[in-house]
C-alpha cells in the first residue's frame, strides 16, 4: 500500500511551474493569514505609554537586552531605499507578569535557540523564512505590571499571524469566526 505521503508527493510532482509559484504563495497566504481592522486599533488607548526598543532580529548579537519584564513584537520590514518605511506585526508576546520572573533577555533567547520554539510552529516558520527582514521591538514595563494585559491589547489591536492564544476572549472568538485562529 502506497502512503498518503506519497501520493501527495506525486500529485504535487504533476504541477507545472504557474501551479508550483501559486502554491508557494499559497502556502504564505495559508500560513501568515492577515486581519486589518480599523475598528480594533481604537485599543490603542487601553496601552500605557510605551517606549519601544527596536534590534534586528540577524544583528542581536550586540546588543544587551534588558532583565526586566515587558512586551515585545516581531515585525517583518523590507528595509531598502528604494522602498518607503513599512511593518508587519507578525507576532506579539509578553515576558513576565505579575506572577513572572521571566525577563525580555531571557524571552529573546527563546527565539534564537530552536528549543525555545520548536514547538510553536507559525514562530518557526517566521524565523525559517523571515529572519533577514525581522526586527524585534521591546518596552519594559514597571515590576508588577501586568504585562498580559499590554500584550492582550497589542494582539487585539494588529491581530498578527503568528499568535495564537494572545487575544482577548472576544477578539479570539470573532477570529474563530472568520477562520483566523
């Protein structure tokens, strides 16, 4: 008996070129699907003021990232001069809380040691594919502050790809609803 593996395999040996570039492009429209709603940005005012730290994702090496707690984001930007300034929320997270000692320092190394994400594939295919146009953007927040409450409102507000379970309770269902998540 032939496996299913092997069928597919075949069946996809049998796509000419436009049908293998369209299902390239596919499996990135699959696999980072996007929600731009303005309605949503409006919990924009549910944050406190925010000072961000920007660090690309290829050149982190030297820099020190702080051991605090915070909120971080990681954004896909083409960065060339002949393009203008652009962004891509594809993910949104938090290190430490109320309840957590976990610091910005120690999250960012999650993401450059492949145990820290092996298990969370959408976040592996973002660093396979994405690592040279990715940039990581952190704000510490005061101890005690409750940090899921800032990553909540930054999940409901760009709704990226790559999260899962970040969003508020209403916003995870309307996604459910619409096959986001």
């Amino acid at each position: 008996m032939v496996s299913i593996y092997e069928e597919l395999d075949d069946g996809a040996e049998q796509f000419d070129e436009n049908e293998q570039r369209e299902a390239y492009l596919g499996f990135f429209k699959n696999s980072f699907p996007f929600l731009l709603c303005p309605a949503l940005f409006r919990r924009n005012d549910d944050l406190p003021n925010l000072n961000w730290v920007k660090v690309k994702y290829s050149d982190h090496a030297g820099h020190v990232f702080p051991d605090q707690q915070g909120v971080y984001m990681f954004m896909v930007s083409v960065d060339s001069q002949k393009l203008p300034s652009n962004s891509y929320v594809m993910y949104v997270g938090k290190a430490g809380d109320t309840d957590s000692s976990n610091t910005i320092s120690k999250r960012f190394s999650d993401y450059v040691n492949v145990s820290g994400y092996k298990k969370r594939p959408k976040v592996k295919k973002l660093l396979k594919y994405f690592s040279e146009h990715l940039f990581y953007y952190y704000s510490v927040l005061p101890d005690g502050a409750a940090t899921s409450v800032v990553e909540q409102a930054l999940a409901d507000i760009f709704v990226p790809p790559c999260c899962v379970m970040d969003f508020s309770g209403e916003v995870r269902s309307l996604l459910r609803g619409v096959r986001i998540i």
